[in-house]
C-alpha cells in the first residue's frame, strides 16, 4: 500500500537501517496520521467560516429544539385528555382523580419549564424539573423498562445537562450548596462531559433496532464513529456537526409522520420520536456553540 508519493523506494535503492525513520522523520504511518489532521483542520476551518452567520443564533435555537418534546407532548396531552384519561384509567390501572391529577401536573410543569429554558432563567429549577416529567412519565406510562424509551431519553437528558452547563457558562450563579469543595467552573466542566456522552445514546438505540441492510451498516459504522470522538471529545464540534446533519436526515426519513394517516396508531409513536430527536439535536447544537469542554482531548491540546 502506498502512502503517499515517497514513500515507495525501489528494492535496490532500500536502506536496512532500521533507524532511517527516526533520522529522517518520514515515518508513512506518521505522515499519513498528519495528513488525516491536516484535512480535519481544514474542514472545520471551512466550517467555521460558513457557520459564522448563524453561530450567535445556535444557543437560541438549540435550547428550543431541546424542549421542542416537552412542548409537543404537553400538547397532545391537553388535544387527546379523554384518550390519555382512557388509557391510564382503564389500562395502567390508575383512578381517576388521579389521571387527571397526573396529566395535569405533565402538562403545566412541561409548558412552563420549557418556556424557562428557552428564556434562559432559572436553568436549575426548570432542567430538574423536566428530569421529573421524563421520570413520571416513565412510571406512569410503564415504559421505564422499555430500553428504546430509556436510551432515547438518556439522550434528552443529556441535552438538559447542556442547558446547565450553559447556563452555568452565561449566568455564572452558584448552585448545589452541598457540594462546597466543587467549583463552578468544574460543575460546568462536569456537566457539559455528562451531557456529551449521554446525548449519543439515541444513536446507539438507532444501531440496535431494525432491519439490517447496506445502508444501514454504513450509517451505523459512520455515526458510531462520530459519536465516539464526540464522547472522548476529539474534534467534537466537528463531529457534532456531522451527527446533526445525519441525525436530521434520517428524522425526516424514519420518523415521517405527517405522510401518515391521522387515524393510524403507529402516527403518535412517530411523531414523539421525530420530536425527541430534534431535542437530541438541540443538544449537539449547544455542544457546536460551547465546545466539548475540559474533559476533552480538543482541549488538552489547546493546554499542551
């Protein structure tokens, strides 16, 4: 194999001292590793200059798509209150006073608490409070055993650890009295490396569910790829953007609900799953804008 146009010497012309390489710094395989780096450094150069226009508005936009589940759900909550009552009444076994109890409570804590994200205030209150709603809702509905449903929401609240390290970024506020020895810089640290690596969780249930073809082996080889270097933090904002595309390509091609039949079951199941991943997708929005964080190889770099 060659790697690249000096590297192939006529068997004549070879040299047996082992320690040509060393002397000479051509080592193929090093030259091959800087020319991979090269080329990353150049596309996210080219990224940065082409995402400039709409960098001020990535924070904005990423918080909304994070809450975008808790708006729609609150909803279609409110729009099917006798189909919702129905089910938990009739088949989860819960009373009736305390089904409308229980959907009441989702409706008005998933409304307001969204809104507060998207405002930027009271970023602690309002993350905490949706982490509660994911949780009810799991108990309530009986899907915290559903691995699909765990690792999907794995991932959303990874993009709600994003808002909190965000938040702690903007708003530099102390928060968690119980924990004096933790700056606020290393909560941010901690929750931003938190949130990364949870936010990649949707993929991995993508990998695991289905029909195997062609296709997708290679979306699957493609974006494990890109996740594992957002986890370890090794060009993730590049990465990140990747997975973004990726992920919204295939939203509108998997979870499609509007060329389906109103009437249709499986119409709600794809419409929570198209706007759970445009939650997903609001978190590596707010990783694009922040960065990796400390825990990070990009980082580490940037010391050394």
């Amino acid at each position: 194999m060659s790697y690249g146009h000096s590297s192939f010497v006529p068997p004549q012309h070879m040299s047996h001292d082992p320690y040509r390489y060393q002397r000479t710094g051509s080592n193929p395989s090093s030259e091959w590793v800087q020319r991979i780096k090269d080329y990353s450094s150049q596309a996210e150069d080219w990224i940065d200059t082409w995402s400039q226009p709409i960098k001020p508005y990535l924070p904005a936009l990423g918080r909304f798509l994070i809450v975008v589940t808790f708006l729609e759900d609150a909803v279609r909550i409110f729009t099917q209150w006798g189909d919702q009552t129905t089910y938990l009444n009739r088949y989860r076994g819960l009373p009736y006073i305390l089904t409308q109890m229980f959907l009441l409570v989702n409706v008005i804590v998933m409304l307001s608490a969204s809104i507060l994200v998207i405002v930027r205030r009271y970023a602690e209150i309002s993350v905490g409070s949706l982490l509660g709603v994911i949780i009810l809702q799991g108990l309530g509905y009986g899907l915290i055993t559903d691995v699909n449903f765990f690792l999907r929401n794995l991932s959303v609240v990874g993009g709600l650890l994003m808002v909190l390290s965000d938040s702690f970024a903007n708003q530099r506020k102390a928060i968690f009295a119980g924990l004096p020895n933790i700056s606020e810089t290393d909560k941010r640290i901690y929750f931003q490396f938190a949130g990364r690596v949870l936010l990649i969780f949707l993929f991995i249930g993508f990998v695991f569910q289905g029909d195997w073809s062609p296709f997708r082996v290679a979306v699957s080889v493609l974006g494990l790829g890109a996740c594992i270097m957002v986890v370890v933090g090794f060009k993730a904002r590049w990465s990140a953007i990747f997975l973004v595309m990726l992920l919204s390509i295939l939203n509108v091609a998997v979870n499609n609900f509007w060329t389906v039949h109103s009437a249709h079951p499986q119409r709600d199941f794809l419409r929570y799953d198209f706007f759970q991943t445009l939650s997903i997708v609001g978190g590596l929005l707010l990783l694009v804008n922040m960065g990796p964080g400390g825990l990070s190889m990009d980082e580490r770099k940037k010391v050394t």
